[in-house]
C-alpha cells in the first residue's frame, strides 16, 4: 500500500474523530518511509489529549486498517517531548508525509 493511500485513511480517521470531538496528531515512521524498502506493518505514532480518547481512536484506527496491519503507539504530548520521540524516530505528521 502507497503512504498516500495510508495518510487518506488517517485523513478519513482524523474526520471522523473530528466529529467525535476527539482531538489527535498523527505521525508515520519506520520502514515505510524508506523509499524502496519492504516493510511488514506501518508504525503510526498518535499523539492524544485526553486519556478517553485512546480507545476511541484505537477503534477507529483499526476498523479502517483492516487490510494491512498497523502498530499504533500511543503517547501524550509530554510523553512525546520527554522521549524525544519524533526526533529519534524520524516521524514524520501525516500531512507532511503526503507532500514528500
């Protein structure tokens, strides 16, 4: 699957979620962001606001990824800024990974 077409199901989660009230931001990192590699899931980091709203956004998530597997991690803003999460990573914001 194209990283487009995985950032237009996040587009589709995000909307919902939207919807719902649920505020997220979404990051893609790992293996599909190298250009030619193969890669067995895609590694999404969620950066929530309210502890609710992990299942909620869990749940979506899953429900439109029921084709290909996808490990979602969860972590809060703080949680993100403490690890260093994005930097280590790589991350890239699902709005920008489309325009890459």
């Amino acid at each position: 699957m194209e990283l487009e077409n995985i950032a237009g199901i996040i587009f589709t989660a995000k909307a919902t979620l939207d919807r719902k009230g649920v505020n997220a931001d979404f990051y893609i990192f790992g293996s599909i962001l190298t250009k030619g590699a193969l890669y067995s899931d895609v590694d999404i980091l969620v950066i929530y606001h309210k502890d609710d709203d992990v299942q909620i956004i869990r749940y979506i998530l899953n429900d439109l990824f029921y084709k290909i597997p996808v490990d979602l991690c969860f972590m809060t803003r703080q949680e993100e800024r403490e690890l260093k999460f994005i930097m280590r990573t790589n991350a890239i914001n699902i709005d920008r990974a489309v325009a890459t």
